[in-house]
C-alpha cells in the first residue's frame, strides 16, 4: 500500500429496522426550518412520508416541502431548490429518497447562501469549485440502496442544455449529511428494475475504485470482500425483494462502496460513470442501467493495460481457478463471469435499449469527460469504440 491519504467521514448512520425512530432526536440539534425534499411521492404511498413527518413533528420542525426531484436532477430543479431554500431560510435540509434526492440536496445546501450573481452550475459543476459561502446541513433517510451518497460529499447534476451530466466530490466536509437514517425494508417497494439498477451502480462504484493501481494494498481486499457479497445478496433479492437479510447486505454495501474508504491509499478511475454519464445526459435513462451498458466494453478495452488485476478480480471474486489458464485468459474469464451476473439480475446490456443510437455517438464522445487515474487514458477514438459497441 504506497498512496498518502487522509480518512475523514463525519456521517453518522443509523440502521435498522428501527431507524426511524432516532430521527425526532437527530433533527432536535440543527434549526428551526426543514426543507424536505423528496421525489415523485412514491413515499406518500408506502408510509414513509407519513412516519417522517411524525418525526418533523414530535422535533417541533416548521416544514418547507420541495417535492418532484427526478432520477437525474436537473439544473432547472436545483435552481428551484435553491429559490425554495432562500425564500424560506431554510435551516436544514432533510433528503427522503435515493441518491438523486441526497445528491440535489447537497447541491441545494452548497447554493443557498452563495451571492445571487454567481451560477451554482457554473461555479460547482463546470469549475469543480468549493463552497465559498455556508454550507446548509444536510440529513437523508434512505429509500434506495445505490449511490452511497448518503455517507459521501459527492452531488451529480444534469444539463439538458449542454448535454452534461456531472458529479462534483467535494472537498469541503460540511457537504457529508450530517445523518443518514438507513431502514432496509423502505427499499422492499421498488420495482425491480430500479433495485438492479442500483445493485449495478454499487458493483461499479467499487470497480471503478478497484481496477487501478500495481501494488498490494489493503482497499483491494475490503472491495472484494464487498463485490462477493453484493454478488450473493443480489442472486437472493431478485428472486425474494423482501428478503430483510440480502437487502440489508445490499444497503450496507452501497454504503461502504462510495463512502470513500475503499478509495483509501489507491488512484481511482470512474471513465465508466463519465461514459455512462454521457448516455444519461442524452437519454435521461437510470444511471444503473447507463453503467451497465457500457462497462463491459470498456473494461474488456482497458483489460490488456491491467491484466494482472483484472485476473486477481477472476479468481477472488468470482471463484475462477487459475489453473491451466494464462492470465489473459483468466482476467476475459472474470469479465465473462460479470457479464453472465449482469445478465441474470436484469441488467440493461446495450445504451440502444436506454435511447441512444448511432448518430448520437460523436455527441455522446463530446459529453464525455477523459480520466487519468485508470489503467488506460482514452483517446476519443476509444470512447466511440465502446459506445459502438455498448449499442
């Protein structure tokens, strides 16, 4: 393990089926006025807003409400979040929902105070700034396992204008919510589709952290360790979605796959987020799926430049043994077992399904941001080639 790092997360979780029940003590200790902001109302449905305003209550909270937050935030949306939050001067912001939610209330919590002449979009998602102004606290009770961005200080925002869908990490720790109240069974009522979409966004949160980097380091074996559990989980949970033990291992994975410590001492990739990202910029489609249509053909592009890896990854965690195998051969072994895993849970395999088609590929390769901490730095060339063949 060779990489100088510095470990810092002040996210405090609660899990469990009992969760919620620490959510009126939690709220107690920050202001007065509550921005909850929460998706397209599934949560009106299944309870989960009712149980939160009960919590809202019993604090003795004043309840802004910002609903409508879509799978992709959109720069339109978090403007009207950040006016919400203004008006109102919001003392707080208690995310109800998946990343998305988490990730436009990071967004909204870095804008509020910042001077009516500055663009957040600009200032955070095209200049990678960090917050010269108070940062709003920030809160989430969980609805959807995926992102991690309940325990990370990362917000993606879409543009629809420019075609450009972008994460931002911050560097600044008053971005990490505060809290994040995790109850397992709040994710039972998903629909299939979006519960895979998830788990495929968790195993490349963790590959995008694991194909990178020669030398023997701890964060290697923590992210195989989590892999060959999300593996496990997701075979039992789309079969059985209320299955309480694999949906909770499928959370806690999510968690520990994004919340930076993987990331520990290592360089790290996410050229697959940067192409998937792209497709979402043009399609709108769930960010799951956009991930899982393209990494096959990039990692099967960038294999040869980290073969030793991608072998190790065959053998550790998807049991396949070495023997009589060249490393060539047994790293395409491992991508061909991820690819049948895909598959078996209900993965989107080709962006054709998600919207895309062949005259969008230049403008996709043009929305499309390069990384240099993987084993291969694509030329643009390289990026059609792989949304052509992600088609």
């Amino acid at each position: 393990m060779i990489g100088d790092f510095t470990f810092h997360n002040p996210t405090k979780l609660i899990f469990g089926k009992n969760a919620m029940q620490a959510l009126a003590d939690e709220l107690t200790g920050y202001g007065q006025t509550v921005q909850v902001v929460y998706g397209g109302g599934s949560i009106k449905k299944n309870g989960i807003y009712d149980q939160v305003v009960a919590a809202l209550e019993a604090a003795g909270k004043t309840v802004v409400e910002d609903a409508g937050v879509m799978p992709n935030p959109t720069v339109e949306k978090l403007n009207e979040g950040i006016k919400i939050a203004r008006d109102n001067h919001v003392d707080f912001i208690l995310a109800v929902g998946g990343g998305s939610c988490i990730d436009y209330a990071k967004g909204v919590a870095v804008s509020v105070n910042l001077p009516q002449d500055i663009d957040p979009w600009q200032k955070y998602w095209v200049d990678f700034d960090e917050p010269t102004c108070e940062v709003v606290p920030v809160g989430a009770v969980l609805t959807m396992a995926g992102t991690g961005s309940e325990m990370n200080c990362g917000s993606v925002i879409t543009n629809h204008e420019t075609k450009m869908k972008i994460g931002h990490v911050f560097s600044n720790p008053d971005v990490f919510p505060k809290f994040a109240v995790l109850n397992p069974e709040f994710t039972f009522t998903l629909p299939k589709h979006q519960m895979v979409a998830g788990i495929f966004d968790i195993m490349n949160h963790i590959t995008e952290q694991y194909f990178s980097g020669e030398d023997d380091n701890t964060s290697d074996y923590l992210s195989e360790g989590l892999m060959r559990s999300l593996v496990h989980a997701s075979r039992i949970a789309v079969k059985n979605p209320e299955d309480y033990e694999a949906r909770s291992n499928i959370m806690w994975c999510a968690t520990w796959a994004l919340n930076t410590l993987v990331a520990c001492g290592k360089s790290t990739d996410w050229e697959v987020h940067m192409l998937g990202q792209a497709v979402g910029a043009h399609t709108d489609a769930t960010h799951g799926m956009t991930l899982a249509a393209v990494a096959l053909p990039y990692y099967r592009l960038i294999m040869p430049y980290g073969v030793e890896k991608f072998a190790r990854f065959a053998t550790n965690v998807w049991g396949i043994a070495p023997e009589g195998r060249s490393a060539e051969e047994l790293a395409a072994a491992g991508l061909d077992a991820m690819e049948a895993w895909t598959r078996e849970i209900g993965c989107v395999m080709s962006i054709s399904e998600l919207g895309a088609d062949e005259s969008m590929l230049e403008s996709l390769a043009d929305s499309t941001l390069i990384m240099q901490g993987g084993y291969h730095v694509l030329t643009r060339d390289e990026v059609i080639q792989i949304f052509r063949a992600s088609l």
